[in-house]
C-alpha cells in the first residue's frame, strides 16, 4: 500500500487586493508523509486559503509548495471534500462518484458508497439524500480516485454533533484503508482531537502558527477525556490570538 506525499509550505507573501496586508507572509509547513494533519483557526485566518495552494488550484502567491518534491500544481490530483458537498444534482449518488474518473465500474462505485454506508441508496438523487448522506457521498466521491492527498475543508460544517461524530468515524475507517496525506481545516477543536495526529493552529494577519501539537495516541481510539484535554488544548492556543 502507497503512502501519502510529504508536503513543504513555503510561502513567501499571498495578498488579496481587498486587504490591507497580506494573508501570509513569511509562512512556512512540512507535513510528513500519510499523517492527518488539522488546520485549526478562525474564519479569515488563511485556512482555506492554504488549501487551495496545497491542492495546486490557487498559484497566486511567492513561494513554493511542493508535493513530494514536485510544485503543487504539477502534483497527481488531490482529493478535495469542501463544505458544500457539490454534488451533480441531475446524477444519481452511483453517477456521482462515477462522474469523477470515468473508468469507475459500477461494482465499484456501489462498494465505496457501502463503505460509507449508504448501501442501498445507490439510485437516489441529491435532492432525495439528508445532508449528512450527501456528506457522504462527497467523501465516498473524494476516496474513489484513491488519492494520496486529500484536502477537507470543513467537511462537517452545519451538521449536529451526533451525525458528525457518526462522519468522523467513517472518514477515519477510510483514512487508514487509503492512508493519504489528509489535511482537515475546520474551526472547532473537537473535530482535530477526534480525527488528527497533529494540529496546527493559526491566527493573526499574516497568519502566523501559534501552537503546534502532535498526539501520540493514535487517531480513533483516544479515550474522551484525552480528546477532551486535547480540544481544550487547541481551544486555548486558539485563544491567544495575535495582533
């Protein structure tokens, strides 16, 4: 089984015309190979910024990022799941997971969408899913290219608690299946003590890395009261923002 790319972040400036400074200077990240990683912070921090630049999509900025020693842009595809689950309305759960590579055999197609747990609901429409169930057929869509880089952008954003922890359990059974590089952006410390092996956690303009936590005990099978001390960790360096 292959593993996921080491990533480097090296960032010298990215600036938006409507800011007055830029949203990164000077901002630099290596990430090791098949490690799930959390970008913790505030909204209008950089996070999703950053994910876009990781995933080669956004190549405004000075600097590099270098997916296994090759510039992000140039990189294999990553497998990106935003916060919105952008799924073809006019296809069906099985049609959307096929529509992203073609070669996708039905069998397939309906063994990801079990996996995720949605056997039987192959034929249904978007319209016809729970948002929680079309979560999950963005993340069955994302894990069927196989990717070895995998990019979450608040995933689980607007679900309630139970069907997110429900979420973080199935993202976590595929992660060690695929084991991608995965970086996660999200707001809430809960969802990095529950699904990461290390939190990053950002603030301030530029954006400046405030704490940096790698955890020990594997992801999944960490007690609550350490994933409680863990959320409380990052909630407090999430705190201490910068100017």
């Amino acid at each position: 089984m292959s593993s996921g790319p080491r990533l480097e972040i090296d960032v010298e400036g990215k600036k938006f015309d409507f800011l007055p400074t830029p949203l990164l200077d000077g901002f630099r990240l290596e990430i090791e190979p098949s490690s799930v990683v959390a970008l913790v912070g505030p909204s209008g921090v950089g996070k999703s910024t950053l994910l876009r630049m990781i995933g080669g999509v956004d190549t405004l900025f000075s600097g590099r990022v270098l997916v296994d020693g090759v510039v992000a842009a140039e990189a294999p595809p990553a497998g990106f799941v935003f916060q919105d689950p952008r799924l073809l309305p006019w296809l069906t759960a099985l049609d959307n997971i096929r529509a992203v590579r073609p070669e996708t055999t039905e069998s397939e197609a309906e063994a990801m969408l079990m996996r995720v747990g949605l056997k039987g609901f192959e034929r249904y429409y978007p319209h016809e899913l729970s948002g929680g169930m079309q979560r999950r057929v963005a993340l069955a869509r994302a894990f069927s290219v196989n990717p070895r880089l995998l990019l979450l952008d608040e995933p689980f954003v607007s679900l309630d608690r139970t069907l997110v922890v429900e979420m973080e359990q199935v993202l976590l059974t595929l992660i060690e299946t695929n084991r991608p590089t995965v970086l996660l952006v999200t707001h809430l410390p809960e969802d990095a003590a529950t699904v990461a092996d290390r939190a990053v956690v950002l603030s301030g303009r530029p954006a400046k890395i405030v704490a940096d936590y790698r955890f020990a005990s594997a992801a999944g099978q960490r007690p609550r009261a350490e994933r409680e001390h863990i959320a409380n960790q990052i909630a407090g360096a999430a705190a201490e923002r910068l100017p």
